[in-house]
C-alpha cells in the first residue's frame, strides 16, 4: 500500500492512498485509490502506476470510486503514465469507478486516450480482449524433470512462428531457467507463456509457491558455481524481469522479456 498525507492528520480530503491487487491469471493489475487526486497528490498516484505498469501486466486498471478529483488537471497523470513505456511491453492502462462529478470540468478531456469503464467488470473484459488479441503460446505441465524440456520446444515453436529466430537461443535459456526454477522451488502446476508484445517477447512462469525468487552471487563473483546462476542469466539477457504474487491465493508469476524487434518496427 502506498499512501501521501499531506496534512499529517490523516484528514482524507487531502490525503491520498493506494492499494495494489494482482490477478496473475488474467494477468491484470488492479489500483485502488482513496483520498483526494489533485495537483499536490497527482505524483503519488504516478508511483503507484508506474510500480504496477513495471511488472508488465496486460492491463493496470485504476479504479478511483473512492476517489476526489480536486482538479480536473491533476488527471493528466492517466495519459503521462500511459505515455511512460518506451522501453517494456505496452501495457493497457484502464480507469473504472469514474463519474460524472469526478471527470466534471473538464475532467474527461483531461484523460485523453486513456479509457474510462464504469465498474471494474466492464474494465477486466477489455483487458480480456487485449489479451485474447496477442499473439500467445502456452502450455501446463507439472513441476517433474521433463518441464524445462517442454518449455523449451513451446519457445522455440514461437520463436519460428513469430519469426523472431534471432531470438531463439536466448529465449530457450531464459525459459528453461525459470522452469527450472520452478520444478525446484515451488512443486505442483506450472503454467508456461510465450507473448509477443508490440516489440517485446514476453516470457511468463506460473507456479504454486509464494516464495519470491531471489537472485544469486553475481555472475562474476570468485568461486562462482553452477548452483545459483539461473536469475544472474535471466538478467543478463533480458530487458527486464520480475514477479508478481497472486493477491487472490498462494502462487505467483515470474516473468522476464527480450527485446524481439527495435521500437518503432
């Protein structure tokens, strides 16, 4: 939870708060706000996006019902933030919650391409559309010896689908360290996904365990040994990766993306 009390008394009229929910199936990232969104809080609604835009979910829905717009300005930050992705996976940015009083003056203009739904429903179903128009492969296996070994024939399948074999040897290694990952670490269902995102492949790790991954010794560390490497690869072959913990149960998804294509291609 991230929260601003600008007044040091708590006083919700110029205080502002807010929580971060994760639904790693859906792959959507939900922020809740209360308090009041105006020109001195608008950086604090800015942290908390762009903290859930970095981890790279199909959408960050905002829903603002407990929310105040002091000034119809202070909006802007929705199209800033959506503006802020140069370098990662597009990532939808929805409001929900907003009405008439909150978008008055101006408030609507001020959103710009940013979309407004009224409920958090009609919010989930356009991410859902989002993600059903990606290109995606996936596949379920279980946390045994032979994971990594189908994970890595699902990456290559898309690799060679998506024409992006310049990319093969590397995707194979990142997807085959954080399956590995997985089979030792967590046990149970694994979920596997391949995304390719405007100019991103994006690699996705479903597990049942709530451990986050911590990254080992450094790559160049005296003494270094196999054991250990897995995330140091990871990071050195991707453009980002991260986790994200399930809010609605135990489990969690480990993602990393490589860049497929230069921006703008």
């Amino acid at each position: 939870m991230l929260s601003w009390d600008l007044t040091g008394r708590g006083d919700i009229v110029t205080a502002l708060t807010t929580t971060a929910e994760y639904d790693v199936a859906a792959d959507v990232a939900t922020v809740r706000a209360h308090g009041r969104l105006d020109l001195r809080t608008a950086p604090m609604m800015r942290a908390a996006l762009l903290k859930a835009v970095a981890e790279c979910p199909v959408a960050v829905i905002v829903n603002v019902t407990d929310c105040v717009a002091g000034h119809s300005a202070a909006l802007t930050v929705f199209p800033a933030v959506a503006r802020h992705q140069a370098g990662q996976p597009t990532v939808a940015l929805l409001v929900s919650g907003a009405d008439e009083d909150f978008l008055r003056d101006g408030g609507r203009a001020a959103l710009g391409p940013v979309a407004s739904y009224r409920t958090d429903d009609e919010a989930r179903a356009a991410a859902a559309v989002a993600r059903a128009h990606q290109d995606r492969l996936s596949l379920r296996t279980v946390a045994e010896p032979t994971a990594p070994a189908a994970a890595r024939d699902l990456i290559a399948t898309a690799c060679r689908s998506w024409a992006l074999e310049g990319l093969r040897e590397n995707a194979i290694l990142v997807i085959s360290e954080l399956v590995a990952n997985a089979v030792l670490h967590a046990g149970g269902e694994i979920r596997v996904e391949a995304v390719l995102r405007q100019a991103f492949l994006h690699l996705r790790v479903y597990d049942t365990s709530p451990v986050v991954p911590i990254p080992g010794p450094r790559l160049d560390e005296p003494g270094f040994r196999d054991h250990g490497r897995g995330l140091r690869l990871i990071q050195l072959h991707c453009t980002g990766w991260g986790y994200t913990l399930n809010s609605g149960s135990d489990g969690k998804v480990v993602w990393a993306t490589l860049r497929a294509r230069r921006i703008g291609n």
